[in-house]
C-alpha cells in the first residue's frame, strides 16, 4: 500500500479525464517539438518533460551503461508528459478546492 501518503488531490489526478486531455496537449507539443523548429516560447509547457526525460536518458547511461536511443528517449519525454500533466492538474484542483471555482453560479 504504498500509495496511502499520496495527497488526494495526486490520487485522483493519475486518473482524471483533464489529466488524459493535458497528457495529449503536451505528447503533441513534444511530437510538433520534434519534427518541426518551434520557438523557445511555444515548447516552454514541455520542458520540464523534456528536461527529465533528458535526466533519466544521461542516468541510465551513465549508472547501468544502458543507452535507450533516440526512440527511447522520446518514449522517456512521453513519460514524463504524463507525470507533467498529473502534477498540473493535482495543482489545478488543489487550488479550485482552496480558492474555489470562477465559474461557479453565485445563487
């Protein structure tokens, strides 16, 4: 049971449907990263992805002698866009649940 100290908000983040549709904003913004020179500014949301994608790549290579590749290294930033997206939306809800919902009706 190790997922018992995980905060609520992480819990139901893993699996929310916002968290699927911010997991695919971000393999695209990966994927149009990848075959296309986009501006610094448009792939700054992929970033942290790509950054740890690039950490886990140089760490299995360096610790274990493994060396995933060029496809392995993307499937890593895929990875790392769902981690993203969760953290994102864990954030989003936990700030919803403090703050409250804009589009609440005040009746």
């Amino acid at each position: 049971m190790a997922f018992r100290h995980v905060p609520p908000a992480v819990r139901a983040a893993t699996t929310a449907r916002r968290t699927v549709f911010a997991t695919a904003a971000l393999v695209a913004a990966v994927g149009v990263a990848r075959f296309t020179p986009l501006p610094d500014a448009l792939s700054l949301v992929a970033w942290p992805a790509l950054a740890a994608a690039f950490l886990l790549d140089t760490a299995l290579s360096n610790e274990l002698g493994v060396a995933v590749g060029d496809a392995g290294f993307w499937a890593l930033a895929v990875v790392g866009c769902y981690v993203e997206a969760v953290a994102v939306v864990a954030v989003a809800d936990w700030i919803r649940s403090r703050v409250g919902s804009p589009f609440r009706s005040a009746s």
